[in-house]
C-alpha cells in the first residue's frame, strides 16, 4: 500500500493498522496539585496532565447482530463500548464508571464481565477486588456481583486481574494471589463460589483450562497446574528445580524448565495433537 520503502521493502506487512482509538483519560499529576484553604478547611485539587493517559488494561470483542464491537477497560476506571462507524471508525456507544482501575473483560455467552478493584460498601476506607456481571441481552438490568458471602460482598481482597469463563464456571485471579472459581446457580441466580485455590505469591497473570485442570501464571515467576474440582495443586513449574541436588561446585547448574522471572501471560492452543498452554 503506502510503505516508505516501496517495492523494495523487506518487510512482509501482514499487520496492518487499521484504526486507534482513544480509550482512557488523563491521571491526575502527583506532582502538580492546587492548594486552597478558606480558614476552616484545606483542600486539594489535582491537576490532570493530558500526556499522563492512564494506561488500556484489557478490550473485549462483542459480536452482535452481525456487527463487531470492542469493550475497553482502563486504569481511569471505566470501560467502554465502542461501535464501528464506516468511515468515522469506532464510535464511543457508552461508558462505564467502576470507582476503580479495571483489569479484565471478557465476553461469553451475551455476558459482560468486569474484573476491577473499587470500594465495598463494608470496607469504606480500602479498595477490594470485584467482579461485575452484565446481560448484554438487557443491559439496563442491574449486574451480577460476585460475593463470597454476604458478609463478605466482594470477590477478591485485591484488585481482580484475570478472568477466564469456561461455560458455566468463572474462574478469578486477584493481585493477592488467590484464585477462585464460580458456578451460575439458577435458584438464586448469582455466581456461587465453589472453589479456591491458594498456593501463588504474587498476582495472577493468566489463567487457562485444559480438560479437567486449570493453569494459573503469576508475577512470583510460577505456573500451577491444578484439578479444577479438588482444588488441589497437582504440578509447579519454576526456574528450579523441586527435589533437584544441588549441582557440584563450579559446575553449571541444570537447565531450568520454567521462567526466570514473572509469568505475564497464558494461551491455551487447541490442536489436531490435543491441547497445549504457551506461557510467556
């Protein structure tokens, strides 16, 4: 098309840009606030930069009455639907406001799902990790939020980062950690929790199911291979290894199967040779 290089490009140009979309707001600049004060109270106003753009931390595709649409969610705390608009490109639709930077969004089975940290009513004074469940088939309809119980109205104790819906099931992975799994109970129609699993240091970078187990990546630089039903870890791949004798002195230490630092992301990869999870 229009490459610099012409003819003689070496390049192989199977990417194409198609449209950018300005997807999130300015953060508030730490560094440049306004101080006020009327002799009784002190207040502080925060200047926003717009170079200081809070950062897009997932987008979801929709596909709805033969169009495509994008969710976008971002560190500014909202998502945002967008629709393509032929020779306009993507159009805001609606937004958002989650009180909180939003982490992860997934589309399955006409449902919108959000995982985000924001204020729980119980606990005013600290952020908690939720996840927020919206019919995209009535969206005006309040959403669906996930509790662990009803003294306990939220999902996670921090910020929710991964979600993976895997039919009926939901599987969360928070930043302390922690994993869960949720299963859709028709009676009381809500997301119960079932299952958690415990073991990760860090937060939870991916999340990826192959037939009965499910794998979690972390920031603790691991990878857990667990039985979905029991909850129990079955395997961990680390850059050591477990029961390993140390090597001799001066001898080169054995090759490592797992990372040497975070595990940022999981894909799962369905083949005629069966099923297989890339990690990077």
């Amino acid at each position: 098309g229009n490459c610099r290089n012409g003819n003689t490009c070496n390049f192989a140009h199977v990417v194409k840009l198609h449209a950018v979309i300005e997807a999130s707001s300015p953060m508030p600049d730490p560094n440049d606030t306004q101080n006020s004060s009327n002799g009784y109270n002190s207040h502080t106003q925060n200047r926003y930069n717009p170079k200081n753009m809070a950062p897009v931390s997932t987008v979801a595709l929709w596909e709805t009455g033969g169009a495509v649409k994008l969710f976008t969610g971002s560190h500014d705390g909202f998502w945002r639907l967008w629709n393509y608009v032929p020779n306009s490109g993507f159009v805001k639709e609606f937004e958002h406001n989650m009180g909180g930077p939003v982490h992860s969004l997934v589309v399955a089975s006409n449902f919108l799902f959000c995982g985000f940290e924001s204020i729980s009513p119980m606990l005013p004074e600290i952020t908690v990790g939720m996840v927020h469940a919206w019919n995209l088939a009535n969206p005006t309809d309040p959403p669906l939020e996930f509790q662990m119980s009803p003294l306990t109205p939220y999902a996670h104790a921090t910020g929710v980062t991964q979600l993976l819906v895997d039919g009926q099931r939901v599987m969360s992975g928070s930043k302390d950690g922690s994993v869960k799994l949720w299963s859709f109970d028709a009676a009381s129609n809500q997301f119960m929790l079932t299952q958690t699993y415990l073991g990760h240091a860090r937060e939870i970078t991916g999340l990826a199911v192959a037939d009965t187990v499910l794998w979690s990546s972390s920031t603790d630089g691991s990878i857990r291979i667990w039985d979905i039903a029991k909850g129990e870890c079955q395997f961990v791949i680390t850059m050591a290894h477990a029961g390993a004798t140390p090597p001799p002195p001066g001898s080169a230490p054995p090759q490592s199967p797992g990372h040497t630092n975070a595990v940022t992301s999981l894909v799962s990869f369905k083949s005629p040779n069966g099923v297989f999870i890339l990690s990077g």
